[in-house]
C-alpha cells in the first residue's frame, strides 16, 4: 500500500500543476513567453535526461540486457513514441496549433481529451516507475511535472482564447489533468495482476519522454523567439539534462 500511496501523491500532484496557469492572468505577455521558452527548454533537457539516464538503464537493469530482452525494450521504446506520433498525427495533439487557427474553436475541446490521454499515459509511467523503485518513481514525477508546467501554461492560454472564461478553464484543465491519478491507479492494480512484466512500461514512458522532448518541445525552442537568446535557451536545456545527472548520483 506504501506504492499505492506515492502513487497517489505523485499523480495528484501532477494533477495540481494545471493551477499553473493562472500565472497567465498575472504576467505580461511579452515576459511571460520568454520564461515560457526557458521553461520549454529545461523541460525537454529533463524529459530526454530521464528517459535515457534513467528509465531506459532501469529497464535494462531489472530485465536484463540479453539481446531478446534488449529487443523487448526497445519495441516498448518505439511503441511508446508511436502511439504518441499518432496522437500527433490524428488527435491534433499540438496545442500550439489551435494558436495559428484560432477559428476553430471547437478545437479547445479536442485538447482537453488529447491532454487526458496524455496525463493518463504520465500516471501509467509513474506507476511502473514506482512499482520498480522509489528513486525511479521520483525521478520520472519530477520529469513529468518540469513537462506539464510549460504545457499546461499554454493549455490554459488557449482555453480562454478559445472562449473559455477563466475560473471554467481552470476547472477543465484541471479534469483533465486528474487523469493522471487515474491513470496511476490502473497502473498499480496493472503491476499487481502482471507482477514483473510491468517493467515494460519503462521503456514505454521513456518512448514518450524521447517524442515530447525532441518532437515537440525542441521544435518550439528552434521555432521560437530564442534567436538572440539561443545560449540561454539551449543553457536550460543542459540545465534539465545536468538536474536528472545529479538526481541519478544522489541515488
């Protein structure tokens, strides 16, 4: 119970990070899309620092690196950055698009459910990531959340420019947000009935962090208005990946 219980701080607390959005009502735009940019930065330095310092070694360390195992992680590997290409591809899962048609309104709702799927996925992966060790499961909870804080600011932003007023924005990003602890939930109960088999989730996670980071936030910072700014930019990405290297020494 002891993992059920991390379990569900950790996705409650992933969960909170949508309030995060109300930064927007606070802080001019201008200033607000250049600490925006810095966090787009770290986030994708963490998510790749994750996945490979820290799922990807875990998984090979607790299945073994014989090459049928090595095979296993990596279809789990691709698998997990498929199914989020798809995501992409067919559910329209950037939320930045909705900034270049910002006609469509009935997109905002489309984004909600993309964002419930993906914080869904975020509770299965911390799930699996507690299930293997309490160090994995922080590690993978911090990624997470350093990911949701630019999203979610961004979510947030599109929800009122979409018509949404602002204390009903809230409350929907944060609906969909708690799709995580569901998502969690399911993951332990999955770990229990599956036993070590749950491991495979590891490299399925760390197949999510690889497209994030590198398919949509890494795009964001080189299409951004980083160019001044490039050694700033690219300073809190090595920042992200520098965090999750100290994080696996402390271990």
């Amino acid at each position: 119970m002891t993992i059920l219980f991390w379990i569900l701080i950790s996705t409650i607390l992933v969960s909170a990070v949508s309030f995060v959005g109300v930064l927007l009502l606070f802080l001019k735009e201008e200033l607000l899309s250049r600490i925006l940019l810095i966090l787009v930065a770290f986030s994708a330095g963490a998510l790749l620092g994750a996945a490979f310092l820290h799922l990807l070694p875990e998984a090979l360390r607790e299945i073994g690196s014989q090459e049928e195992n090595i095979l296993k992680i990596s279809g789990f590997l691709l698998l997990g950055f498929c199914l989020f290409f798809v995501l992409e591809q067919f559910i329209s899962w950037h939320h930045h698009h909705a900034v270049r048609h910002p006609e469509i309104k009935p997109f905002s709702y489309l984004i909600l459910f993309s964002d419930g799927v993906h914080n869904f996925f975020d509770g299965l992966a911390i799930a699996a990531s507690f299930a293997t060790g309490f160090s994995t499961g922080i590690i993978t909870t911090l990624a997470v959340v350093l990911h949701e804080i630019p999203q979610e600011i961004g979510d947030f932003g599109i929800l009122i420019y979409c018509g949404f007023k602002k204390s009903k924005a809230l409350f929907f990003n944060f609906l969909s947000a708690l799709t995580a602890v569901l998502g969690g939930i399911i993951g332990f109960l999955l770990s229990e009935k599956i036993g070590s088999s749950i491991i495979f989730l590891l490299p399925f996670a760390a197949g999510n962090f690889i497209y994030i980071g590198a398919s949509d936030l890494v795009p964001e910072i080189k299409g951004g208005k980083c160019d001044r700014k490039s050694a700033v930019c690219f300073s809190a990405f090595l920042l992200g990946i520098i965090l999750m290297l100290l994080l696996l020494k402390l271990e």
